[in-house]
C-alpha cells in the first residue's frame, strides 16, 4: 500500500452508538466523494441510518442519484439516509435562530436532532435587534424543555433568552458578521462569557453539536421514547 492511498482510506467507528448512543456521522468537509460513498455504502451495507453534514450541493446531488433513498438538504448541507425509522424522544426541543443568515446553522441542528430521534419546534427570525419578534413569541418558547440558540453579530440572543426561561439554553455561535467579528470568534466569546446562568456553548457554526449536547441533555432525564 502507497503512502497515497493508505491516507485515502476512510475509518469507520461502528461502535461508537453502543458506546454513547450516538452513530458516527460524516463529516464531509475536506472527505472527497469517493470516500464519501465509500463510507454510505458500508452503513448501507450494514442496515445503519447514515447522516452526514457539511455536504457541498455538487456532492449531494451526486449521492442523490447514487444511493436510492438518500436525500439531501442543502439548505443545512446535511443528508440522510434512513433505513430504521428512530424511536423519538417525548419532549420539545426549541430551535431558535437570530437571522436569516444563521438559519443553515439552525438547519443543520433541526436535521441532527430529526435524525437521532428529537422532534423540534422552530423560532426563527427572533434577533434581539427586534426584540419584539422573540417577545411576541416568547410564551411558546418558554413550553420547551431544552433551548438552542443559533446568532451572529454580537452573539446576545441566548444571554437574553437565558434571562427569560428556565430550560436549558445551549448558546451556538455563527460565523455571521463583519470584520471585526473574527469570523465567529467574537460572537463565541461573546456567549462563553454571559452573565445569564448555566449557558452552555459550542463551537462555532456547530449546529451538529448543539443538537447532539441536547440529546445528552434529554436522556440524562431518562426521556422515553416512542
């Protein structure tokens, strides 16, 4: 085996559901489309359900044709292919996403959640630029029991909504901005130093891992599924 094609290879972690509950997802970024496929075909092999993220459209309209029952979003750049239908989790979970141009962030997390068994309720277009628009909304989002809040620019949407209910707020940071806003870095740093309480924060424009620490979340409370 050359060095090339030994680092072409694509490792597969089967066993990471029985270990945390959670299958491995493709993350699609810098894989090419043969790897891509490579790793579909064995889940699809396998009898597994597939998710990847961060999928560019030219690929995905390509697995699209390859692979009978895939579908791809390319609002959130995620596919999925189904072969079990999950159990899904009894409870709300609330997506909340400050603009429009955070909302394929928001996307991929509603995507995620779908995928591994959570139903979500979304609340978009509730920047505190118009605080009105959350305000005016503000009594359906306080019925869920967890919260993600997906903003750019200065990053205030889940400090605010923090302040106003009791659930969980996992604060997601986008890469949404000008210059001075580091492409996401200060939003982050923005959230990760909140004075509303008990804020939990991912990386930026990590919709994928918002959606996974609420699942964390709803089965530390032992939700049934159905």
């Amino acid at each position: 085996m050359t060095g090339k094609d030994k680092f072409q290879q694509v490792f597969l972690d089967g066993e990471r559901e029985g270990r945390n509950g959670f299958s491995e997802a493709v993350f699609c970024e810098g894989k090419s489309l043969e790897q891509i496929q490579a790793v579909i075909a064995e889940r699809k092999h396998a009898g597994q359900n597939v998710l990847g993220t961060r999928c560019p459209p030219e690929a995905g309209e390509k697995l699209v044709k390859l692979f009978q029952g895939l579908t791809y979003y390319s609002l959130s750049r995620t596919f999925q292919l189904i072969q079990t239908p999950p159990a899904f989790y009894q409870g709300s979970l609330g997506i909340l996403a400050a603009g429009t141009a955070d909302v394929p962030v928001a996307e991929e997390a509603w995507q995620t959640a779908k995928f591994y068994g959570l139903e979500s309720h979304r609340f978009y277009d509730v920047g505190v630029a118009g605080l009105h628009r959350l305000l005016s909304q503000i009594d359906e989002i306080r019925k869920m029991d967890v919260l993600i809040a997906v903003a750019g620019m200065e990053g205030a949407l889940p400090s605010v909504v923090a302040g106003l209910v009791k659930s969980p707020v996992i604060a997601c940071p986008t890469s949404v901005g000008y210059g001075a806003h580091f492409k996401g870095l200060t939003t982050l740093l923005a959230m990760m130093n909140s004075c509303s309480e008990g804020i939990t924060v991912v990386n930026i424009d990590n919709g994928f891992g918002a959606a996974c620490a609420a699942l964390r979340i709803f089965r530390g409370k032992n939700a049934k599924r159905v």
